[in-house]
C-alpha cells in the first residue's frame, strides 16, 4: 500500500484546487450561480497531490428516455441483453435494464475501466484519455492505494449513531458534503494497517471506505442534482488529515481480526486443526439448549441458523471472538458441521452477521441481571450528593432541603424494579407511599426531581401509573461491575426502615408550657391563637421526638461503613455541615441509636428494636399504616368508579372486580395485623363496599360484599363504631339505614 504524499496534508499553502474547492462550496450555497465545473482539471490536480482516481458515470437529468444514469444509454440495448447470457455464464450479475427500469445506484459506479482497482491512476495521460470520452464523467478516489481512510457518515438517517461519536477533533479533518446530505470525513490511514470496507461492524449510519475501497470526489454530481463538496471550514487546503478516531480504530481492528481467519489461507476448507486454545463453556451462563447444540452436529438444512444462532447467545453471553473461534474448533457444533466445510471464511461471515443482529437487538436483561443492577445502583446512591444532581429549579429557594426524602423515594423506587427483576416499570405513588410512609404528593414530588435516575418513559393516561426506567447511564455503569462485599442493599436500614414510623418525618416536641408562651406572643402581635392541629397535636403529645430519615441514613451510612464513623466522616458521607450532624448524633444519642466512643459515633446493636420499641411513642406513630390502609382504600375507590363505566368489556369489568376485592381485603389485613388497636379499626368500615339495598342489621346477615364470610366482622365494626360515636355523619346514617327492619 502506498503512504500518503505530503503535500497532501501539509495545509500550508491552498493550490488552486482548492481555492476552486471554495468556490465551488460557495456556488453550491447559491443555485442560481451554478456552473458545470472542469472535471479533468479536477481530475489532474487530485493526481498531482498523489490521489489515485479513475472515471465513474453520471446521473442524467432531464433525459428525454427518462434516464437517470448515464449507463443506462448502453444497458437499454438488445446488444446489452444479447450479452447478458454470457456474463450469467461467468458468474457475473445481469445488466440488462428494461422498460420502467433504471440504475440502482446512478453516479456512483466506474465508467470506461475493466477494473477499477487495477487501473486507478495518476498518471496524466490516462486521466486526459478518460475524460477525454467522457467531459462530465464523475470523479472516484481509490482510498486503498492513496492511503486514505473514509468515514462515510450518513447524519439524514433517524438511527445515525455518529453524533454521539464523532468529536470536535474528531471533525476537524478535510470534509466532504454529499449530495445527498451526509459527509465524508478524510482521515489518514495508519501505518501498518490494512482496513478494508466496513458496514454491518460499525454503529448505525457510519460506514467507511478504506483498502480495497472508493468514495465520490468533489466535484461530482449526486443523483439528487446536487454537488459534491467540500466543507468551507475543512477543505483538504486549510487542514492536514486527521488520525483515525480511537473508537473507529478500536472497531476497525476488530473487524480486521475476524476477517485474519481467512489470512494465508488457500482454500476455503478447514483442515481440522484448532488454531486457539479451548474455553469453558460453564463461564458464559449459556442455556441448556444452546449447550446441547454446540455439542452435536446441527442436520443440514439447519447448519446456518443454528451456528448464527449460537453466535448471537455467545455475544450476549459476552464472549469473544477468539472465544467464539475456539468453541467451534473444539466443539461437534464446528468440526463435524458447517465450519469444516466452508472454513474459516464463513465463521467470520456469520460473526459479523451476528453482530450486526447483536447491535440491532440488544440483549434482553434477565431478572437476575436487572437484580444485579439494581443493587449495584441502589449502593452507589449512598455515595451520591443529591444536590448537584436534582435541578436548581426543582430545590427550594432557600437551598436543597428534600434530600433525606428523596434518598428514600429513591430507594423505595428501585426496590419495586428489584421486586419484578425489570429495568423499567409502572411505579405509581401509591406504591411509594406504602414502602415510605410518605404522602402520595411527596413520592409525586420527589419522582420529578428523581429524573436523572428513574427516566419517565410516557405519560400516564388517566387513573394510570407512570413508567419508570433506569437511566442509561448506571446501567452501562452497574451492569458490568461486581458487588463487593456481604452487605446487600435490599438489607439495608434505607430499604427495611423507610417506612418505619420512627423514621416517616423529623419532628422535635413541643411542651404546654412551650405553646402557652407562642400564644401569649400571638396575642400581644394581634394574631390568633395556635390552635392544636395536625403536627402540633403530635408534637404535643409526644414523649420524646421522631428519629427523622436523617438519623435514618446515618444509620445506613453506619451500618455499611463497619458500624462507627467520625463525625467528620459521617458529615462527608451525608453531605451534611458540620452542625446539622452535631444536631443529628445528639438525637440518634438520645434516642439509644447511637453510642459515641471518644471522637468515634458507633452504632448501637440493638437499633432495630429500639426504633420498634419506640414508636408507639412516636408523634409519627401510626403514619405507615394509615399510608398503606389509605393507597388500598384509594385503589377501591377507582375501581368503584370505572365500575360505573356501562361501556366496559366484560373482562375488564370482571378485572376490576378482582381488583377491588383485593384491594378491600388487603385494607382489612393491614388494620387487622399493624394497627390492632380499636382507634385504627374505622378504617376497615369502607372495606365491606356500599349496599344494594337496606338490610337487617344482625348477626346473620350483614352489609353487601363481595365476600360473604367477613361480613359479620365488618358489621361488628360498624355495630361498635355506632355505639361509641366515632362514625362520620354518612357512615352513622348508613349504619342506621342497615338496621332498620
């Protein structure tokens, strides 16, 4: 292969090719100031820098037989028909075009040349004899012999990869603007290389031309009336040609190496010899059918599929080529099948048939792989300062102030994923709100500034949850990374505290003596009264204050760290000042979470059960099940509602039945086994659904459900709540309806 001449890349000095190269760009901005251009002068200063060229056809416009190639004035002939007969003899594709029928690929195929590889010259008395015959023919560089390699970058395709590829440096080489809207980067092929044209290996929308190679010179014309360019800022005059990118030469290498099974070769049979060592096939995870067919012969008829099809669970799998290589050499799959016959050449067609499958389809994520993930991910999010990554104008003004909340929403998120061995998946926030004890407007609110992790994927209809999936990047992330250690996430305080009602909220007491004194204060401001409601009843109430999910993830951060940390050290893992953590150790010291041990913070043995044994006293008491009660009670009521629905199908009607039932049984269960006090019983009185009609409140007989035998339990509810006045004004009138005669 011949190197590059210099002066072709030296840039220095613009020849007055390239001055006509910018010239030409700036006639192709403006149409009405086209003019045909010189296409032996062309031709002759590509020779003079070393270029080898040789003549292509012409797209035809406005032809009055309506052709669109210039070949066509020969291949609409009967001697072009007559001649066809033979060429068929030597294996050689037809030409023959008839009536209706027109050149696939107009403009781009040599003209006047037996074979284009072998005369591609720059010798200047052949090139003034070629365009000689043909004025307007069009102008192909053989990239092989100049050394050029050519990235074919066809950016109009909805599926082009290269803009997440190509670099700024990258671009800044000599560029050519294709008539049909893609581009053609020059680069410089190294020494020592010999790649060959390349598809199916690349990314989508990338192809290049290389050894064995052409591409379409400027100034040619396209098919779609248009002329090739050169890019203004990156004519051949103003830039030297790049080095290929690493990515490309990273791809380019491999693909050289699966063809290299053929190098040397001189016959397309296998002669039985392995040529690599031998692999295990038990580290590739592969299936008991993919196993037994590498172990036997496929029948023929069959050799091809099943040997692609080994290919593609081999790539997935993550083996090699080398891997791939041996396993049909030493396996019955490859020495008594297809392989020994067709050799080499044809496992390396079919690995690249398989990788182009590969890229096309990527590998379906097993549950255990998506656990895998997921587990990884949920580790990491330890490690990660939530303020820089939610969005400024989704934190309060006054700074980022949810991140212990959105930690756990996070948390609670991705075990849901964790549950169902998926990547993505509806997550409503009813979900959330039963695994967090927070409110559903919370987990809502939260999930909006989670986006960089949990991607929303649609829009959720009405009554619907929204999906979710793991953003890409920590998946390509965690996918592949091993998870050290014994500690798992899914056994984390993070994961099975959440919820826990000494954890749902922080919040410090408040004495008689403490509001009497604000009130005092109010009055002589003028202002009202506080009055006891809501979080300052519990506030008031309450023995000692709630936890917080901020001694929560300190916890978490213990418990992963070996159980004792530095203040210091504590700070930087919660991202937390130096005084917010003093304020966080004192609680969780006074709460029996933590002991310190001089300048260390340890966590104490017996943390679980004291958080269990505290709660009751809590003034979060009762916050997770009332959370899951309400998210079942909300369910009910939906499917009350689209119940109501005359136009539903019969299987959605008995679907939302089911539905309902559930619902109703799991709000009894919850209120029966987490709040077995009668003051969180009143929940259950909507569980039995409303009556059809009034009847007779007694033992026997019971408000209308759908499940009979719990029927007398939920009227004994009812029966009770009557009596003792605890009912709202419609359930008492309700209940008072149902026991008349």
């Amino acid at each position: 292969m011949s190197t590059l001449p210099q002066n072709l890349t030296n840039g220095n000095t613009p020849s007055d090719l390239y001055e006509k190269a910018h010239n030409y760009s700036a006639i192709q901005l403006n149409p009405d100031v086209q003019r045909p251009p010189n296409m032996l002068a062309w031709a002759l200063r590509y020779a003079e820098r070393g270029i080898s060229v040789f003549p292509l056809h012409t797209p035809l416009h406005n032809h009055p037989e309506g052709w669109r190639c210039s070949c066509e004035d020969y291949r609409h002939t009967e001697l072009c028909q007559g001649r066809d007969a033979e060429r068929k003899r030597r294996g050689h594709p037809p030409l023959y075009l008839a009536d209706g029928e027109h050149c696939v690929q107009p403009g781009k195929h040599p003209r006047g040349v037996q074979s284009w590889r072998a005369e591609s010259t720059t010798d200047a008395a052949t090139i003034r004899k070629w365009w000689g015959r043909h004025p307007d023919a069009n102008i192909g560089i053989d990239t092989g012999k100049t050394g050029l390699l050519v990235l074919d970058a066809d950016a109009y395709k909805e599926n082009f990869a290269g803009a997440s590829l190509l670099s700024k440096t990258d671009e800044k080489t000599p560029t050519v603007l294709t008539g049909g809207g893609g581009q053609h980067l020059y680069y410089r092929m190294p020494e020592g290389k010999a790649w060959g044209n390349q598809t199916g290996a690349l990314p989508p929308g990338i192809d290049i031309r290389g050894h064995g190679g052409f591409v379409v010179a400027a100034p040619s014309l396209h098919a779609s009336g248009r002329r090739y360019a050169f890019e203004l800022d990156y004519s051949l005059g103003d830039l030297p040609l790049a080095d290929v990118p690493a990515w490309l030469a990273g791809i380019l290498d491999g693909a050289a190496k699966r063809n290299g099974y053929t190098t040397g070769a001189p016959s397309h049979r296998w002669d039985g010899c392995a040529t690599v060592a031998p692999v295990d096939l038990a580290g590739f995870n592969l299936s008991g059918a993919i196993l037994d067919q590498i172990a036997h012969a496929a029948p023929r008829g069959e050799r091809s599929e099943t040997d692609m099809r080994i290919c593609v669970s081999l790539l997935y799998a993550g083996a090699s080529d080398d891997d791939i290589r041996a396993i049909f050499e030493h396996n019955p799959i490859g020495t008594a099948g297809k392989l020994a016959e067709r050799g080499l050449p044809y496992l390396a067609h079919t690995l690249d048939a398989a990788r182009r499958w590969v890229t096309a389809h990527p590998k379906p994520v097993t549950p255990q792989d998506a656990r895998k993930t997921i587990d990884a991910v949920r580790l990491a999010l330890r490690e990660l300062d939530f303020a820089v990554l939610v969005p400024a104008d989704l934190q309060a003004v006054n700074g980022y102030r949810t991140g212990e909340t959105d930690k756990i929403v996070a948390d609670a998120a991705l075990a849901h994923l964790a549950d169902y061995g998926v990547l993505e998946s509806r997550i409503s926030n009813l979900q959330l709100s039963e695994r967090t004890g927070r409110s559903t407007n919370t987990c809502r609110a939260a999930m909006n500034r989670l986006a960089w992790l949990l991607e929303p994927v649609a829009t959720p209809g009405s009554g619907e949850a929204a999906s979710y999936r793991l953003a890409v990047a920590y998946i390509d992330r965690y996918q592949k990374e091993t998870i050290v250690g014994t500690c798992q996430s899914t056994q984390l305080p993070i994961s099975s505290h959440g919820g826990h009602d000494a954890f749902v909220r922080s919040m410090t007491p408040i004495t008689q003596n403490e509001l009497d004194a604000r009130n005092a204060q109010r009055a002589a401001d003028g202002l009202a009264p506080m009055r006891l409601a809501g979080d300052l009843r519990r506030r008031l109430a309450a023995i000692i204050p709630s936890a917080g999910p901020a001694v929560l993830l300190a916890i978490d951060a213990l418990e992963i760290h070996g159980g004792a940390m530095t203040r210091a050290a504590l700070g930087a893992k919660l991202f937390k000042k130096k005084s917010a953590i003093s304020r966080l150790v004192r609680r969780g010291l006074f709460l029996g979470f933590f002991s310190e041990d001089g300048d260390a913070i340890r966590l104490a043995a017996g943390w679980r059960d004291a958080s269990d044994a505290l709660a009751s006293s809590m003034p979060t008491a009762g916050t997770a099940h009332r959370r899951k009660i309400a998210a079942a009670d909300s369910r009910q009521r939906y499917c009350e509602a689209a119940l109501r629905n005359g136009n539903l199908a019969p299987d959605e009607r008995k679907g939302l039945h089911r539905r309902a039932e559930r619902a109703a049984t799991a709000k009894l269960t919850i209120a029966r086994q987490e709040a077995a006090d009668l003051a969180q019983r009143k929940f259950t009185i909507r569980a039995v659904g409303m009556a059809s009609k009034p009847v007779r409140l007694d033992d026997n007989r019971g408000l209308h459900t759908p499940n009979r035998a719990t029927a007398g339990a939920s009227l004994a509810d009812a029966a009770f709540w009557h009596r003792v006045g605890n009912l709202t004004p419609s359930q008492k009138a309700y209940v008072e309806m149902a026991s008349c005669e």
